[in-house]
C-alpha cells in the first residue's frame, strides 16, 4: 500500500486574475499556426516562486518562508517553473499561467 503525503497549502500572493496576459507565444506566427503549437501550462505556485526569487532577488530559503513550505519543495517548484518558462522560449512553445484554483496540481 503506498501512502502518500497529505499536501500543504501553499501560500501564493500573485492573483492571476489581475495578470495583464494569461499567454504567452511566438508573435511573428499567424493564428492558424498558433493552433499547431504545444502549449505549456504554469502553475501560480511555480509563477510565484519565480517572482519571489528573480524579481524579487531571494533566497530559496527566504521565498520558502514566504510560501509556508521547505525548502526542498520550493527548489522543486521552481526548477519546474524553470523549465517550462526555458522549453517554451527555445522550443517556441505557448505558455500559459493557470487562472483556476481549483484545478491546480
């Protein structure tokens, strides 16, 4: 029987209903060909680590705190956040910044 973790709420102070955009893509592509492209969903915890420790220049320690969670689970948060903002700015992918609570992972 595998038993897994009860998981934390996580403490997120971006509200994604105030983001000026909820996408982003390549601009020079025509609509038509937007439809072909991967899209890359990122969480508004993985949105706000990123905010926390590039704009904000913390620490992971720091932005843990801020989060309520450890440290290992933010520097997972992040990375993941990380990669989807890299995959998407090299492999001309849509990234898109998940509005629904209730849906998060």
């Amino acid at each position: 029987m595998t038993r897994w973790r009860k998981k934390v709420e996580r403490t997120i102070c971006i509200d994604t209903s105030e983001l000026i955009c909820s996408c982003m893509w390549p601009v020079k592509l025509p609509k038509s060909e937007l439809r072909k492209l991967e899209k890359v969903m990122l969480y508004p915890d993985e949105l706000q680590a990123l905010a926390y420790k590039d704009l904000d220049d913390l620490t992971m320690q720091q932005a843990a705190e801020k989060m309520w969670i450890s440290k290992t689970v933010f520097a997972g948060i992040y990375t993941s956040g990380r990669k989807k903002q890299t995959d998407c700015l090299i492999n001309g992918k849509i990234l898109m910044v998940q509005c629904d609570e209730e849906t998060q992972q």
